[in-house]
C-alpha cells in the first residue's frame, strides 16, 4: 500500500478548496459576482451570447443595445460595413466579458419593434456603448439608422 503525503502547495490545495466550495456555496455575495461567459451566438440554444455590435443575449433575453447603433454584419451594405460590424461585435464581447455590468431599462420603452429588450449595459457609471463609441466601433443612437456606407 501507498501513502501519499502531502507537502507544501498541494497541501494547502486540499485543504482551501473544499473550504472555497463552501464559501461561495453558502455565501449570497459571492455568488452574485461570478458572471457568465459570452461568445458568439452560434446554431444552439442563446442564453448568454453575441449577436452584433449592438444585440446580445442575456439569460435568454434577445437584447438591443439602446443607446448605441453599430453596424450590421448579417446583411450589411457594404465590404466597409461588415468588417467593422465585425471589430463592433468582437469588442462588445471583450466589454462584457471583462467583469460585472449593469443592464438598464431605456427611457419609456421596454422594447423595439422586433421584440427586443431595450437596454443600457453600464459598469462602473460608463455606458459599454459610449465606450464603442469614442473607439469609432458604433455611433449614439439618433432615432434612426444611419448607412455605414
């Protein structure tokens, strides 16, 4: 028979991580902060992913960005277009994928034409919006579509 002792790293190995699953098992603070991972929307189920630079899923809520408008990548007008469509919806997943945000209600409406929840992703008081934005990723939302062309 064998005995293994444990010494030095894996020692403390077995002894925090049963105490780490405890903690945020039994701790409501600790929970709140784990965060799902998103990628690119793809053929399965859409509960937390990236469709473009402005539309996302979360939960398995289709959500519109409100306050920004970035170009499209399914059916876009042009090569120009599409290529920055691209680098929108690679950031956005960059943006949410690097910690906590908050997703606020848009003004007086709940969603768009399209069934799309209206919403405002905010971290630390700044819109993930303004951020595409003042990177020339998006443009503010004017009430309309403008070409990228």
């Amino acid at each position: 028979m064998r005995i293994h002792i444990l010494t030095g790293m894996s020692r403390a190995v077995w002894l925090f991580v049963p105490l780490g699953v405890v903690f945020f098992a039994t701790c409501p603070a600790a929970a709140d902060i784990v965060q799902p991972a998103y990628r690119r929307c793809g053929t399965g189920p859409r509960i937390n992913c990236i469709v473009d630079g402005d539309t996302l899923w979360n939960d398995g809520v289709k959500i519109r960005i409100a306050d920004i408008d970035a170009p499209e990548i399914s059916q876009p007008h042009c090569a120009t277009e599409k290529a920055l469509g691209e680098r929108a919806t690679l950031r956005l997943m960059e943006l949410v994928n690097v910690g906590p945000f908050a997703i606020l209600a848009w003004k007086n409406r709940d969603q768009d034409r399209n069934g799309r929840k209206l919403r405002v992703l905010v971290r630390n008081g700044r819109s993930l919006g303004d951020i595409l934005v003042s990177e020339g990723l998006a443009r503010t939302w004017a009430g309309r579509r403008q070409p990228w062309c």
